[in-house]
C-alpha cells in the first residue's frame, strides 16, 4: 500500500478496552461536551485521559499556546498505554503547529489520529510525509457527546481492520453516474484551498477525493473548487465524493443550487460525483473514512464507496 512515494503504514488494531489521548490541537470546546464524550468512549469500553493542555482555554481562540498543543500531540503518539488519539473539535489553530510537529517521533509511534475540519492539513501532512493513514471521523466534544454522534460501524471497522462499505443509509446519492477506485484522500474543503502555495501543499492529483464543508455559501464552494481546479489540485483525479455539505445554503435559493454549482464547477472533469455522505461536519453518525487506503466509488441508481483494504494490522 502506499500513498504518494511513501509505502503506507500499519498501525495496530484496537479494541475495546484499548487507552485513547484526547487532545485539543486548535481550538478550545465546551468542557461539558468534553466531558460528554469522554463518557461516551469509556461506555464503549475505552480508557480516554486528556492531554495536559486539553481543556486549555486560550490565547485568543486557541486551546493553548502552539508549543503546549504540539507537545499534547507528542505526548500522545509516545504514549505506550495510547491505542488511538482523538481529536475534541477542530476550530482553527492546528496550521500553527504544521512546522513543529516531530514527523520522527510520529513515525515511531504510529496511531490512528481521529480527526477532521481544522485538522485537515494535519492529518494529509502526516500522511503525505509518513504513510500515517488518515482517520477523517468523529471528535470527542464535536460528535461523541451527542446521543446520535457517531456511525459506529465504520468506526469500529476502522479500528478492527475490517473492509467496509457506506452509501445511501449514510446520505450518499450520485450527482455523475461511473465507477473509479484509487486511494482515498481529502478533507475540509477550505482548508484544503488555504494550503495550497504553502509548504503544506494536499497531494489531491490522482486520487479518490473526498471533499467536505459547512456553512459555506454555494458560490463560496464554487469559488473553491475553482482554485482547487486553476491550482490543478484535480489533474487527473479518479472521482469525487461530497461530504453532507451541512449548512451550505444561501437564503430563498434553490433547493438543489448547491449541488447545481458544484456541477458547474466541475464541468468537463469526467469522473464519477457522489454527494451526501456524513462524514466530517454532519447532523449525526459521523462516518468514519481512512484516506491513504485504496477504494472503490460506484454511483448509478444509487453511490456506494467501499474501503478494501485496512488500515490496521492484526
């Protein structure tokens, strides 16, 4: 397996009983939520503890200075009782700590980091550097305190290794019939595009891109998926499969505009679209998705993506 030039690594499997280091790499949460989710994963049989500076609240909208939210990162990954680390909520800050993170104790350590939003850049950083697979699913003060967070059984497939399959029950419809398979990548649309030109730079050619937002205006994502395009961003990419899209209205529009624009956007790029999937920023089940695996996109009747291999080892 591999992603970009760098062979893909394993990480081990976890199960039910397993340490988790909840951390907080952008922005502070609610410290009720965090404590929500926190109960959420020990009813789950996991033994979550919090980073030293998890529910630091500050400077600004940060949880914490650069320096503490990083050394949260490391404390994590070097961690031996850590099965997996769990992000609480995105926000905004992890973009500061793209240039101290220590790739080589990462390396080290290999773990499931389950996260999305903000730390979009993080997370393809670490992938694109190391082969660290990516868990783009649910945070703990963003999804595991909510009664109906969490998509359980992807979740737990990723975690045990096992192939899975979402689709319609999960919101996937097709927007452009074909089938494409590659590996799996992406994130937050708008932190995608605010990459692009840094040293940070999302390696999205070539493959089965997944892309998600919330609360952006249709011709905000239409202005994205511009520069997505102009910067080249979707030379030669297999398919595209759109997250839920939650929020991404404009007062008195069209119901379908959004999916409208996004047509317009990606007009003449001849891959199969699906759009729908709750996965990122949602309004329940959070559905767990590993980039830096191979997978597979159908969309006709109806849009399936399949996961085929794990990312764990056993």
């Amino acid at each position: 397996m591999t992603t970009g030039s760098k062979p893909l690594i394993s990480v081990g499997p976890t199960a039910p009983g397993a340490g988790v280091s909840v951390i907080s790499p952008a922005s502070f949460a609610i410290p009720e939520r965090v404590d929500r989710g926190v109960e959420r994963l020990q009813s789950l049989g996991y033994v979550p503890r919090l980073g030293t500076n998890t529910q630091a609240r500050g400077p600004l909208f940060f949880a914490g200075r650069s320096d503490e939210r990083v050394a949260d990162i490391h404390a994590a990954f070097a961690d031996p009782a850590t099965s997996f680390v769990a992000a609480v909520r995105g926000g905004y800050g992890s973009n500061y700590l793209l240039e101290a993170v220590d790739l080589a104790l990462i390396a080290n350590h290999p773990k499931p980091f389950f996260a999305y939003s903000d730390m979009t850049g993080l997370q393809l950083w670490l992938l694109d550097q190391l082969g660290l697979p990516a868990f783009h699913g649910p945070m703990v003060g963003a999804d595991f305190y909510l009664e109906d967070g969490v998509h359980l059984e992807s979740f737990q497939a990723a975690l045990a290794g096992r192939p899975y399959s979402v689709g319609s029950a999960e919101g996937m419809r097709p927007l452009k019939e074909g089938s494409a398979r590659g590996t799996l990548y992406g994130g937050c649309l708008s932190i995608l595009v605010s990459l692009i030109g840094t040293p940070w730079e999302p390696a999205t050619e070539n493959k089965l891109l997944f892309i998600e937002d919330v609360g952006a205006k249709p011709y905000q994502v239409d202005r994205m998926l511009w520069q997505l395009r102009e910067a080249g961003k979707l030379n030669d990419v297999r398919g595209i499969i759109f997250g839920e899209m939650l929020d991404c209205t404009s007062a008195g529009a069209p119901e379908n505009l959004l999916e409208d624009a996004i047509l317009f956007a990606l007009n003449g790029i001849d891959v199969p679209i699906a759009f729908g999937l709750r996965s990122g920023h949602v309004s329940r089940q959070n559905v767990t998705l590993i980039f830096g695996i191979e997978a597979e996109l159908r969309a006709g009747n109806e849009a399936q993506l399949t996961l085929l291999e794990p990312a764990v080892r056993s």
